[in-house]
C-alpha cells in the first residue's frame, strides 16, 4: 500500500485505541447490573483487558476507509460503528479461545484461561462464565449501535446489519468445526468457512456500516461488496493457512504446524494431501490431529510441501483470488472517491503478501 494509506490507517489505529480505553471507563455506567455482583465488574475487566491488548484494527480501517468512499469529512456514527466492530471481535476471541482450549491470546491469557485460574475447583463456573463474558460482549456491540450519535433509521440499518453479520459468524464457526469432520473436505467447503467465518464481519460489515454511517445505500450494491467480501476473505484465509506451515515463526511470534497438530483441514493441508505421494500422506495424516506432533516432523512436514512446490501454487490461488477482488474495485472508480476505491484494490494484494 502506499505510505499515505499506510499512515493514515495507523491514525485511524491509534484514536481508535484511545476511544476504546474511553468506551471501557465509562461502559459500567450503562449496565443496570445489582451492586452485591462482584463477578460483573470483573467481567468486565476481562473484556476491557482483552479488548485493549492489541490487534491491528483492520476492520476499524476498513470502517473510515468506506466511509471516504462517500466524502472525505466527518461522519457521525463511525465511532459507534467501530465500537460495535470491535466488541463482536471481543467476542469471537472470547468463544474462539474457549472452542480451542486456548490459553492465551495476544500475549496474554484467554478469558476461558483467566477463567479457570479463579475458579480451579469449579470448571463448569469457569466454562459458563466464559460463555457468559462473551455473550456480554456481542450485547454490547449492539447496544452501543442503538446508542449512537446518527439518525434513527441509520441506527436500525446499523444494528440489522451487525445482527447478520454475528449470526453469520455463528454458521462459520459451526461449519469450521463440521470441516474438519470430513475426510478431505473440497475447495468449495473451505470458502465457505472462510466466508461466514470471517469474510462478513471482518469486511462486509465495516464496508456496509461505513457506507451507512456517510449516507450511502449499501443494499443498492449488495452482491459486488459481498464477491469483493468474500474474495478477500479466501485470500486472507489461504494467507494465514499458508504461513502456519510456511511462515517465519519469529516474525509471526508463534510456532508453526499449530493447525497441523489441531487437525484442522485448512488450505495448505488440502493443497498437501493434493500433492504428495502415498508414503509423504501417511506422514502428513499422522501428524495431522496430534498435540504431540514434534517440531522436527513438523518441519519433515513442511520440507515435503517444499519439494512438491505446494507454497508456490498456493501463492499463486492467493494471487488470483486477489485479482479478482481488486478488479470488483475497480469498478467503484465511477461511483466513488478515488483515493478510498484505490485503498480497496490495493487491501486484497497487501493482505497476500504480509508476513504475520
């Protein structure tokens, strides 16, 4: 992307993160929660504490980026619109920890985690209170759309289309466990995952609040933003798949072969089991699925897919799918702002080719 893009989404970062320590002082207020509750307010903290501690905020970029599809000057209703975003994100990271018996998240401990220290002798009070700490988030996201500062139809269209987007990802996560089921599930299957599961919170939710928030009709373009979504997704799935086997584990900041051991049929396996020979399978199968998969067979792993050229073809799908995002881009040139229509064609070939 070009630097000017590049510093202006790390503004849009940094007064987000200000506004998100704001929203978090003074959230308690809004709860009619009983004063004895001693378990609220520390609910609370854990999803404050959660919330604050990192995360590159793309989706809050995204957010400003189609709102200056429209105009360039200040909206109403994109803060509230960021907030909401990035309280569904709280969310996903609580119940995505806990599905995945996570300890930690973004260099601290899961809320499932944090969770089970306080309450060694009760894991039922721990799993439900989890479940619970979660589900306060997603309430939250909601409610902090019904309380902002735009227009009442432009609240309702808000909330409509966050209530979407969160059940939608509840159908991905529940399909990305069902994936994994299936022996050797097929390409479409995993665009399906990568669809619901993250494709229409993370973009097609921030491009359609922010078109709402600056007075646009997103409905008017739904199946354009929703091919460009969904492109951008995949590619950004293929990314993450290809660099938990193929990545460089210190600039990413954790080791490699973490969807290997978890059994998960993510893009690189499938392009794996598509290309190796019979002996290299029953290698990639009995690593696949055991917590106990040593980082040497890991490597064997990795060193097979090398051999066989599955990053080169898999850089290559990348590539493609991001082709053909940015070309559904291009043809906002005539409707939209240029500068904010160039932000989105150049965002599906960066998304390829970062290195965490």
């Amino acid at each position: 992307m070009t630097q000017q893009i590049l510093e202006r989404a790390a503004g849009y970062e940094h007064r987000f993160n200000t506004l998100f320590e704001e929203y978090f002082d003074t959230v308690s207020t809004g709860l009619d929660a009983p004063s004895f509750s001693r378990f609220t307010p520390d609910c609370l903290r854990l999803l404050r504490q959660l919330s604050l501690r990192g995360g590159k905020r793309m989706r809050v970029v995204l957010l400003h980026q189609a709102a200056r599809l429209v105009t360039d000057e200040a909206v109403e209703g994109l803060d509230a619109a960021a907030l909401s975003i990035e309280l569904l994100q709280t969310h996903g990271l609580v119940h995505d920890d806990l599905i995945d018996d996570s300890p930690t998240r973004r260099g601290g401990s899961s809320t499932y985690y944090a969770y089970r220290e306080r309450f060694p002798d009760h894991p039922q009070t721990a799993l439900g209170l989890t479940v619970l700490a979660g589900d306060l988030a997603l309430a939250l996201a909601l409610q902090v759309l019904l309380d902002a500062k735009a227009p009442v139809a432009v609240r309702q269209a808000m909330v409509e289309v966050q209530t979407r987007a969160a059940a939608d990802t509840f159908m991905g996560q529940i399909i990305d466990l069902e994936r994994d089921f299936a022996a050797e599930p097929d390409e479409e299957i995993l665009h399906g995952v990568a669809d619901y599961k993250s494709a229409r919170y993370s973009i097609l939710a921030p491009l359609q609040l922010g078109l709402l928030a600056a007075g646009e009709q997103p409905a008017l373009f739904e199946k354009e933003l929703r091919d460009y979504a969904r492109l951008v997704g995949i590619c950004g799935q293929m990314r993450d798949d290809y660099l938990d086997l193929f990545g460089d584990a210190a600039t990413m900041g954790k080791p490699t072969g973490t969807d290997l051991r978890d059994g998960k049929h993510s893009y690189t396996v499938r392009a794996l089991l598509a290309a190796v020979d019979d002996v290299e399978r029953r290698v990639v199968e009995a690593a696949l699925g055991d917590p106990s998969c040593t980082p040497e067979t890991v490597a064997a792993v990795r060193e097979m897919g090398e051999r066989r050229g599955v990053p080169g073809s898999m850089q290559a799908d990348m590539r493609r799918y991001a082709r053909q995002a940015s070309a559904v881009a291009v043809g906002w040139r005539s409707r939209w702002r240029e500068d904010a229509v160039t932000f989105f064609e150049q965002l599906p070939l960066w998304s390829v080719e970062r290195a965490r």
